[in-house]
C-alpha cells in the first residue's frame, strides 16, 4: 500500500490553488466538480507525483481558527503536512516569500540529522518542513 495523494478543505479554492501550486512547484492534474452536494475540487501532482487535493464545499468552515504546533496536538484527526526537503532553512523562507506565517524556525529535530521548521498557509494549515541527513 501507498498513499494516492492527501486531501485538504479550503475556503478559497482558486487562492489555494494558486498558492500550493507554488509551493510545491506543482501543476493542476484534474478538476471534479459535485454539484450535488456544493462540492469543487483541484488536483495537484508535483514532479514527483504527490498529489494534493484541494477541496472546496459550500458552507464550510475552519477547523480550528488559527492553527499553531501545540493546538494540532488537542484534536483527532489529521493534524499538518509534512513536506521533506533537501534544506529547511531554503525552503520555509521560500514559503514565507509566498505568504506563509512562521510558527516555528528551523531547528533541529527529534532525530539526529534532522531539521524541522512549521508554517502555517494562508488558510492556517499547519505544514511541518522536514530535511534529513543520509547519516
């Protein structure tokens, strides 16, 4: 078993699309659109073939109003993304140029070799920044 892609609602889903889309230097792969039950959706796939399906249903609402590491932690369910990357420091500078928020600057991690950071997207959506060393 293998995981297809990851699912995420969002309030604004052309802004969301625009804005995950340059994070992960992702395209748009499929759209689905239910109007049965107010529901759009967009697929995105990186180069590597992650996919991250941005989900928009009429009448939602925020999970929590504003996300940080240790409120993601009181609740069930899903609780960020974590993106690995080759260098932590590059990449949640890079996220915060597009509009992230700091949560947590690059520190090293719970394992040795490892760098972690948090932001949270423009709809607070927690993303943890991962790099490991090959040692």
């Amino acid at each position: 078993m293998t995981v297809d892609h990851v699912g995420l609602s969002v309030d604004d889903l052309a802004g969301m699309t625009e804005w995950w889309s340059a994070a992960l230097d992702a395209r748009v792969d499929y759209t689905v659109d239910r109007p049965a039950i107010a529901m759009r959706a967009t697929v995105l796939i990186d180069a590597d073939g992650f996919r991250l399906e941005l989900l928009h249903r009429v009448g939602s609402r925020p999970a929590h109003p504003r996300w940080d590491i240790a409120t993601s932690l009181l609740s069930h369910g899903f609780g960020h993304l974590a993106l690995r990357v080759d260098d932590v420091p590059v990449a949640y500078d890079r996220l915060l140029a597009l509009g992230a928020t700091a949560l947590a600057e690059p520190s090293a991690g719970s394992r040795p070799g490892m760098t972690i950071a948090f932001v949270a997207d423009p709809e607070n959506n927690l993303i943890e920044i991962v790099g490991r060393s090959s040692t």
